[in-house]
C-alpha cells in the first residue's frame, strides 16, 4: 500500500467521522440522528479494518524479509554442484 493511498483511505474515513459528528446538530431531529450515526459507524469501522490491514501487510513484509534472509543464508552454505560429463 503506497502513502497516498493509505493517507486517502485513512483520510476518507476520518471525514466520514467528522461529516457524521457535524450532521447530527445541522439536521436534527431522527433523520440528523440516524444519519450521524451511520456516518460514524461507516468511519470507524474503516479505521479499524485500515489498522488491520496494515498489520497484515506489515506481517507479510517481515515474513517476505525473512524468506529472503533465509534463501541467502541456505543458497551460501550449499556447496557448489559438480557437472557430470555425459557419456559419449
């Protein structure tokens, strides 16, 4: 995941809390309400679906690395194959 996109995905959920937080006392009423309420509950659930994935991502990048470190350390301790010669 780039830093843009992680700064505009973690960004859209943020102003999904804050349009959630203002639309309650602009509308009013039930409707201001219900409709803040979904607004918040839709930005907080991406924020914590957001971290997850970055956990996730972060996790496969330290297993990638280790595969890595693991492949070089192995393909140093082999030593090198022999050719056979065909028989002519």
């Amino acid at each position: 995941m780039t830093s843009r996109t992680r700064l505009l995905s973690f960004g859209g959920a943020a102003v999904l809390i804050v349009l959630g937080v203002i639309a309650d006392p602009m509308l009013g009423g039930i409707t201001g309400e219900a409709i803040a309420i979904a607004l918040v509950s839709v930005g907080a659930i991406a924020v914590v679906s957001l971290v997850f994935l970055e956990v996730g991502l972060s996790e496969d990048r330290e297993r990638a690395r280790e595969r890595a470190v693991r492949t070089v350390r192995t393909v140093r301790r082999r030593p090198p194959r022999r050719r056979r010669r065909r028989p002519d």
